[in-house]
C-alpha cells in the first residue's frame, strides 16, 4: 500500500500538571510528539498509512520513541539513528488571564545530523503517494535544508503531491529569515497550510494583518499565493473564542473556487496539535479524492476534535470525527 511520508522532528514535550509554572521540583507530564509526527498519528487513525524520515539517537530514550511510533502503525525504515539527542520543550498551561508559555531546548538535535549522501531518495519514495513537511522542519538547522531540497526535487520528478505547513515559530526564526526560507521551499509545494509567513512579492516583508482582515482581504492573499506558487489548493484557518470560553473553529479554503468551512464551538481541554489534527483531516480528504468543501470541513472538525483530547496527537477514526459534523447543534454557517 502507498504511504504518506512526513518529514519532520520528533519531540518530547513536558508540562507542568495543575497548570503550575516550570520550576525546581515541580510535577510534570512527558508527552511524544512533533508536527509531523502528530499528523503520521493521525491518519493511522483514519486509516492511511505513514512513513516517517527523520533521526533518533542510538540510545535508550530513542528506542523508546521508535517503538511509540511503531505502535501507532507508522513505517520507521527510514528511521536514522544518528546523533545524541531529541529535541525538547517545555510548555506551561495558561489559565485566566495568564498565558501559556513555551520554552525550547531542540538544538542540535538528531535530525541534523543526516547528511544527504546518506539518503537514497529513490528507495525513500518508491512507495510513498503523498510528502508533507513543515515549517518547523526548515526552521530547525541548515543542515536539514540541504538534504530536504533534493528530496522535494525528486518528489516532483515522480508526481508526488507535496503540502507544506508554513507552522512559523517565532522562538525559533526570525519573521524575514522564515519569509525567505520558507517562501523558497513553498516553490516545491502543490498544497499549503497557512498564508504566513510566505512572500507574495518582494516588499511582503511585513505580517499580513489577518486578525483585522476582512473575507475578502484573506481570499485576495490566498488567490495572490495560490498564483505565485503554482498551489492547488490552499488553507486558512481562524480560531476565536466566545464569551462563555468556548472555542470557535473554521477555516477557509481555495482552489478552483474559494470554500469557507463549517464552524465548531469546543471547550478545550488541550489544544496543542490542534493544528496538525486539521492538516492530517485535510491530506485524509483530499487522498480520498473528496470535494474541497467536505476536505476542509472534515479538517476543521479533525482540529475541534482533537481539542477535546490531551496530548500532543491523537488516534480516531474518521468515522468518530464526522460525528462532530453531525451535530448540528454545534454547527454554525
């Protein structure tokens, strides 16, 4: 069976419990995770199969997390071992009118230590129908840009769909380094998650004020991106919060036409890999050949769903999830 090949980190996360702040002898929960990790989750969920490329230390912690993978289904042949350690980060829980926090502690993490001379592109792709990497990937050390490039090249070569999460972290890399690197890299994708930080021409260096756009300033920058790279298709999500604390989730979405999601109201119990719930309910759409419409429908009911759940990723299946788009009562157009 062909198999969707992500691209990315692993990482640990740790959180202090009772929503305390990091400090000495404070409780903690450890949590396995990473962008592409939490979507290779997913769509096992749902039924697709995943490959991951990426890099664990030859050590106890990183056969640990060999094994959390292959307990999901998720194809770990092209699975280096190599370096000394997984990147980490520490996230304290907001509440009230305190917000979370994160704190990260990923250089010099395994991933960087492939070299491109190590990668037999061929064999890596021979049974992959899909390649899907983010933002976060690039942002992590040149050393993983140079070996991604011939990879992405060769994807393109054998009509391999590519998407990009643009994912930008701030902590991580600064707004115009992320708009060149991952303005460069978007040129390799057929499908995009998010429209910052990217270049529309050679003066966007600002960030998009999406948050007081109107619809149809975000379907202008969304049609303006789509014709720059060359993208198939192209997704937006909003995310806002009502007064009794409830999140509202919805989501745009353009290719042929321009589509605006259903939108779901959660409370939440954790929203980290919200997001990468929405990316993996998108690829699980549109490899099933579904409209755009029921694609980003799906994804935003795959993000609320996952906002009901603690931890970085989530296994469900597709069927549960469309129960949420059933319930009409929670369903607002």
């Amino acid at each position: 069976m062909k198999k969707v090949l992500l691209i990315g980190e692993p990482l640990i996360r740790l959180t202090p419990t009772h929503y305390q702040e990091v400090a000495d002898a404070v409780e903690s929960r450890m949590f396995f995770g990473g962008s592409e990790i939490n979507v290779a989750c997913t769509l096992q969920g749902f039924g697709r199969q995943t490959k991951l490329l990426t890099a664990l230390p030859a050590s106890p912690l990183g056969e640990r997390f060999k094994t959390f993978l292959s307990s999901y289904g998720i194809d770990t042949s092209s699975i280096y071992r190599l370096g000394e350690r997984i990147g980490l980060y520490y996230m304290e829980a907001g509440f009230g009118c305190r917000p979370s926090q994160v704190y990260y502690d990923r250089s010099h993490s395994s991933l960087a230590a492939i070299d491109v001379d190590q990668l037999d592109v061929g064999q890596l792709l021979a049974d992959v129908e899909w390649l899907h990497f983010s933002g976060i990937t690039l942002a992590i050390d040149p050393a993983v840009r140079k070996w991604l490039k011939p990879i992405l090249l060769a994807a393109k070569e054998r009509h391999i769909p590519i998407s990009i999460d643009l994912n930008w972290r701030s902590k991580m890399i600064g707004l115009k380094e992320a708009k060149q690197i991952f303005s460069e890299f978007a040129a390799y994708a057929d499908y995009c998650f998010g429209i910052e930080p990217i270049l529309v021409d050679a003066t966007d260096w600002d960030l998009f004020a999406r948050d007081d756009a109107t619809l149809k300033e975000v379907e202008g920058r969304m049609r303006s991106l789509q014709q720059v790279y060359g993208l198939r298709a192209i997704f937006h999500t909003i995310r806002q919060t009502d007064d009794h604390g409830r999140h509202l989730y919805r989501a745009y979405a353009l290719a042929e036409h321009f589509v605006e999601s259903v939108e779901l109201k959660t409370q939440v119990l954790q929203r980290v890999g919200s997001g990468d719930a929405f990316v993996a309910g998108a690829l699980y759409q549109l490899l099933n050949g579904f409209p755009l419409q029921e694609v980003v429908d799906f994804a935003v009911a795959s993000g609320t769903y996952k906002c009901s759940l603690e931890g970085d990723h989530m296994l469900q299946s597709a069927t549960k999830v469309r129960t949420l788009l059933e319930g009409k009562n929670d369903i607002v157009r």
